[in-house]
C-alpha cells in the first residue's frame, strides 16, 4: 500500500470521505481540499481519480506520501 494526498479546489464537505474510501479530508485555509489516505494498488488509486472526476471538482495536484518509520 502507498499513502497518497490528493489535492482538489473548493472545501468538499466531510461527508465524502466515506466515498473516497475512508481518505482523511481536509479543508486548507488557502481554501482546497487536501484527501490523505492509503491506496492498495494503481487500479484503487485510478478509481479514486475517476470518483474526483465524477465529482466535477479540478483537481490541483496527486503526491504519494513518504513511508512512515
């Protein structure tokens, strides 16, 4: 599993995290929505992609996160 941050424009309510497979959702004060969670493999993390384009939101940036020690 790899740990990725997805960032998109907008505040998405917290109800969608559910939705995005239980990914952390955060509201940044510059007023984007960062996603934190685990993906299992490139299939998930291309499902998670179509679910934000579903959504209609942009999508302004996808980073995998360091491993944690």
């Amino acid at each position: 599993m790899s740990r990725y941050l997805l960032r998109l424009a907008g505040h998405l309510d917290q109800r969608w995290s559910p939705w995005f497979d239980g990914f952390e959702v955060v509201h940044e004060p510059d007023g984007t929505t960062t996603l934190y969670g685990e993906v299992a493999d490139q299939a998930a993390l291309h499902g998670l992609l179509g679910k934000v384009r579903d959504l209609g939101v942009p999508l302004l940036a996808v980073e995998v996160m360091p491993e944690r020690s």
